[in-house]
C-alpha cells in the first residue's frame, strides 16, 4: 500500500497496516519457551485411559479447539521422561504438518498431556495475553507469514524457528488485547456450540436411517437394476465453458456448459477416485462427466427412498482396485434393495428423513456465516481498524 494511502493515525509495518500506537514483536520475544513436542513413535508407549495421560496429536487440533476423538494414551514414565512435550492449560499449540500454523490454546480441562509433532508455545504474561496471541497467530496477516515459511512438497511443515519467527500485532495495552481476545472467544464459543448440535443432529439423523431403512414385514428385495430405467457412466463434455448448465463430475459441481445433456431428477454416483461410492441428487438441466455414474429411478418408486438407502449402505465398502478406486454400473444394478411395496410410505419414510437433512443444511448455512462474521472481526479488530478500547 502506498504512503499516500495508509488512513491517518495508521502506519506500514512488516505486518501490514496498524495503528501508530501499535507495535508488532517476533514471537519469540513475547515467549517464555517454543519448542516441538515429541518427535517420533510412540505406541511402544500407548496404554489405558485409566492407566495412561493424555496424548495430543495434529488430528486433535481442529478449528479453534482440541477435539478428542480418536484419542490415544501414554504410559506416566513416558510421560514423566518426555518433561519438554508436556502441556498444560494455557499453553498455544500449533500442528506441524497437516494443518500447519493454526493455533489452538490447550483448555481448562485438559489439566495435563503429552504430545506428538506439535510445537509448544508459553507465551510470557508479562509481555503479552496469550489468548491474544492464540487469536492473532490466527489472522490473517499471520497466516499469510506461516504459509511462506512452510515446506514440504506433499505435506507441509513448519519448524520451530519459523513459528518463532512470525511477527505479531500488537496492541500498546493488556486491557485492548483482552478485549480483542474476549470478542473473538465469544465468537468461537457460539460457533463451537453450533458444531456440537450440528454433530448431534447427524447422530440422530444417522440412527434414524438405520431404523428406517431396516428391512421389515412385508418389505420386499430387489436388485437395483429392477428400480431403474438405466444405470451408465455420463457422456458429456467436461470441458467449463462458463455456461448456463453445471456439469457434475465425482465431488460435485465442476464447471458449466453452454448446453446440457441430461434433464430431471436422477442419483449420481462418483464412480472413481478418492470419492468413488459418493452419492449425490440432481434436478434440472445438467452435464454429467464419465467418472459420474447416472442413476435414473423409475416413476413407481421414490427417487429420495433410494437416494436416502444407497447412502445409508455406504458403497464405499463394494469399491475395489488397489490403486484408483472403482465402483461399476454392473456392480449398483445386481446390488440388493429392501424397500417397502408401497411408494407411498417409501415417500413417507424418505421425507422423514429429508426434514432431517434440510435442518442440518439449515444448520451448517449459519455455521458458514457465523464463521464469515468471525473472519471479518478478525480482520477489523487485528489490525486495529476497529478499536474496543
């Protein structure tokens, strides 16, 4: 940005532009200590949760929280010997790999853990607030730094020095940093909640399709083939030509064609690659790529029942080939179906479920905004061009 541009009260920095009262710091100036986790394997050392204490992993950090799932334990001598990958409540961890450079503060309720290929930062209270630095290692102008410093061709790292490399914004005041942190947390709680019910609601929605779709008295079986008026791979040209009809190919929408080759409501199914065995519906006017398998259902049986089943089979499991995944039209049309003889409770029964979906659509819309609205506090109050205090 050019002098001349930069509003009044505002100057240039290496971290973009700030306020005049503002100052920037590595972050290795404003830390007591950064350093990485333990580096290596250690399931020669897992053991019980009663047992064991706790081990954080790349996969634990999601987002702005530390989910666990998939958790796994270590013995208390590994954890006793390893004293430079404990954490502890306040301490900032970053991923080396994967999601590289996302910062996550360890909770209140994680009382004490070890971790794998993470790097540790415990941030000096009397320099900085250290949910203030969470949030800015986080913005933007910072990740901007991280993904410069990161390397790998497949899968990205960052090291250590690079992480205390980065330069932070900072607010001339503790009571500023809090308020900034304390905005951004409440926007981070309200968006957590929202993840959990969203979570929730797929829970419930997937133990009320398993119920639904369990074969009953008189529900009768068919293969696939018997439901449809074809199954065949798409034939159309998938080459984007920025027109009016989108062409779908295995992870949706791919481009747009000027004309179509399909019309109507019909089930596509990804028929190679990573994402082979997704099921998806359509309606309209459309392209189909040839890695796109077309399922098109007949008039007396209701497309949404079939749609609802073929995903509660998860046809991810009939998928061969050991090195591009495959599923054939000639294996869906021999696949078996338990449906209801009436259409009308097939309709019953896939509406049901549909509510559900549309719901949890509903729910993931205001996820997305919420995040949208978070992007742009960021953006405002850490750099100073909204100001709380």
């Amino acid at each position: 940005m050019a002098a001349d541009r930069i509003p009044e009260g505002f100057q240039q920095t290496e971290v973009g532009v700030i306020p005049g009262d503002w100052k920037y710091s590595e972050l290795e100036r404003i830390c007591q200590k950064i350093n990485v986790g333990f580096v290596g394997t250690c399931e020669p050392f897992f053991t019980t949760p009663n047992d064991g204490i706790l081990l954080i992993r790349t996969g634990n950090l999601q987002g702005s929280s530390i989910i666990l799932k998939d958790t796994r334990y270590v013995t208390k001598d590994f954890h006793d010997k390893n004293r430079k990958s404990q954490v502890f409540p306040g301490d900032i961890l970053v991923a080396r790999h994967g999601s590289s450079g996302h910062a996550v503060m360890v909770p209140k309720r994680i009382t004490e853990a070890n971790t794998l290929n993470i790097v540790i930062i415990k941030v000096d209270e009397e320099k900085a607030l250290k949910e203030y630095i969470e949030k800015a290692i986080n913005s933007s102008a910072v990740r901007k730094q991280v993904k410069e410093a990161i390397v790998g061709s497949t899968q990205g790292v960052i090291n250590t020095k690079s992480i205390s490399d980065l330069k932070i914004p900072l607010p001339p005041t503790l009571a500023e940093q809090t308020a900034i942190a304390a905005a951004l947390s409440d926007m981070d709680a309200l968006t957590g909640s929202l993840e959990r019910l969203i979570g929730k609601k797929r829970a419930v929605k997937q133990g009320a399709m398993q119920e639904l779709l369990r074969p009953k008295e008189p529900w009768v079986e068919k293969p696939l083939k018997m439901l449809t008026n074809y199954i065949a791979s798409g034939k159309s040209d998938t080459n984007p030509t920025k027109g009016t009809y989108p062409i779908y190919g295995s992870t949706g929408i791919i481009g747009s064609s000027l004309d179509y080759d399909y019309s109507g409501r019909k089930i596509l199914i990804a028929r190679v690659g990573a994402n082979a065995g997704k099921v998806n519906k359509v309606d309209g006017n459309y392209c189909v790529s040839d890695n796109t398998l077309i399922v098109d259902i007949t008039d007396n049986v209701d497309l949404d029942f079939i749609y609802h089943y073929l995903i509660n089979l998860d046809l991810n499991k009939i998928i061969f080939g050991s090195g591009q995944p495959l599923i054939t039209g000639g294996q869906l049309k021999e696949l078996l179906i338990f449906l209801p003889p009436n259409k009308t409770e097939q309709t019953a029964i896939a509406r049901a479920l549909s509510d559900m979906d549309a719901e949890i659509e509903q729910l993931e819309a205001q996820l997305t905004k919420y995040r949208r609205v978070k992007e742009g506090m960021m953006q405002e109050l850490l750099t100073g061009k909204k100001r709380l205090v």
